[in-house]
C-alpha cells in the first residue's frame, strides 16, 4: 500500500485542479437551455456537409468479414467520385484484423484508417493484449485506435491502473492519434464523466469518446456537455488541445446538430475541424446525405 500512495496522489492532485462536484440535474438544465437556445440556428446545410465530414464511418458487426469491409471501403472510394462537391468522411472505422483489408483497397486521400482496439469492447482483457492488439492494428495501416478505458478499475478508484493502461497505449501509438473511449453511460454521474475524461486527458489521450455503442445509453447530449467541458478547462490548464467524440445512440440528424451546438458553444469555432471534432456512427450518413440532397439516400 505504500507504495502505491504518492501514484494515487499524482492523479487525486491532478483532479484537484478541476471542479468534478457536478450535480446531474443541473448538468441536464443547462445542456437543455444550450440546445434549446442555439440548435436552431445550426440547422443548415453547410453545418450539415461539414458534419458529414466529421464521420467516422463504422463497421464493428459480428457479421464483418474481408468481403464485406472491402465493399464498405469502395463505398468511401466511389463518393469521391459521384460527389465531387463535398468532401468526404473523416474516416474509416473498424476492428483491428480489417486494418490491412482498408489500407489495400481505400484509394481517396483524406480518410483516415481507425480501429477499435485494447479488448473493445469490454476492455476485459491482458494488458499485454491491448499492447499488442494496438501494435499489430499500427502495422497493418490503422491512423487512429480507438479504446475503452478500464471502467471497472475507474469505479474502483485504481485510477492509477486505468492511467497507465493509456499511457502505455499512448506510447505504443506514437504520433498516431489515441482515441479514449468513457463509456459514459456506465460511468452514469456527471461527476464520474468529468474525473474519468481529465484522467483520459492526463494520461495522453488525443481524443476523448463518449461511447462503444455496444451499451446503452450510449452517447447523451448531456454527456457531451460534461466531456467539451472537461476538454476546455484542461486546454485552459495546460494548453493542450484534445478532441471529442460523441459515438454510439446518434439516430438522427437533429442528434448530430446538437452535439455540434454543444462543441461551438462549449469549445469554440477552433474545435469546430475534423482533427478536433468527430461522430462516431454507421447510420448517420445515410441520414445526412438525404437530408443534404433533399431525398432518401442509401449510398453506404
């Protein structure tokens, strides 16, 4: 026990910094009055095509196989070509064994190669296996990894462990970017979401996410709210510019246009690029192609 107290208070310090006494009513107030008050006047076109720029077009189904990745990347191929005027997704998103299968047949420029990795997405697993999941995603292609932190370990209050974890991902990954996945809606405080994104922060994280998808709820206004909060103290606090990501629950396009709200008002007009700024989902292009085209659109 001794030797883990100076660890434990290198992270309870770093929290001191912040306040993370949040009250989850009046987290969901406010998130309220914010879109309630400015959602209106981002429902335009333009906040449309550059949110659709902002996707990361997901495939994590049960079901995937090298075929059917390989059909879902020329689908990012051919919308360069059938619609030159707007620009792309931001990226491709899926497990670590479809890395080599994307980076062979993706041939436009601009999209990133992502992957899930690190035991997504329970993060139940051998560290080592995080480690090399990661590594093996890196050789194959990925840009980005996208991981969950260790929530079971956060709850516990070995945040020592859960930070170490990231770091030693962060390191593994290098200069390529380390997505950090809350899973907000087991976190459930608002409390909780803000310790656990300053924690993700601390340890290297590039971007922090709300959610897998795979548990419900997924990503929240209100979540999204707590987490652009948390990224905007830690950027006043250290200068640091670190991304969010909403994914997992975002069904329609009224969702997306919120969670962009909630980045303008919260951030600013700097977060407001792909590098700082993305939608993890597989149904919202759709959605926004045939709201931006005025009819029902399935081109992916």
């Amino acid at each position: 026990m001794e030797t883990n107290t100076p660890t434990r208070s290198k992270y309870d310090e770093a929290l001191a910094k912040y306040d993370t006494c949040l009250n989850d009513a009046e987290v969901a107030a406010a998130t309220a009055a914010l879109i309630e008050g400015k959602a209106a006047e981002n429902n335009t076109p333009d906040v449309k095509k550059f949110l659709f720029n902002c996707i990361d077009l997901t495939t994590l189904n049960t079901t995937d196989s090298d075929e059917s990745v390989m059909r879902f990347t020329q689908s990012v191929n051919r919308f360069d070509e059938e619609y030159p005027d707007m620009k792309n997704v931001a990226a491709i998103c899926v497990y670590p064994n479809f890395a080599e299968i994307v980076k062979d047949t993706l041939e436009v420029e601009d999209v990133k190669i992502a992957c899930v990795s690190g035991g997504f997405p329970s993060s139940q697993t051998f560290n080592e296996i995080k480690v090399a999941e990661t590594a093996m995603a890196l050789l194959d292609g990925a840009d980005e990894i996208d991981v969950v932190i260790s929530v079971g370990k956060f709850l516990s209050g070995d945040y020592e462990a859960m930070c170490d974890e990231i770091q030693e991902l962060k390191d593994t990954c290098k200069e390529r970017h380390l997505k950090v996945i809350l899973e907000t809606g087991a976190l459930k405080t608002a409390s909780n979401i803000k310790k656990a994104a300053l924690l993700a922060m601390y340890s290297g994280a590039d971007f922090v996410k709300t959610s897998t998808g795979k548990q419900q709820p997924a990503a929240t206004p209100e979540a999204a709210y707590v987490m652009c909060q948390a990224i905007k103290e830690y950027y006043e606090q250290t200068g640091n510019k670190v991304g969010f990501k909403p994914a997992g629950g975002i069904n329609t396009v009224a969702d997306a246009v919120n969670y962009y709200t909630i980045v303008k008002e919260v951030l600013g007009e700097e977060w407001l690029n792909n590098s700082l700024f993305r939608l993890g989902t597989s149904r919202l292009a759709n959605l926004l192609l045939s709201d931006i085209l005025g009819k029902e659109t399935k081109f992916f």
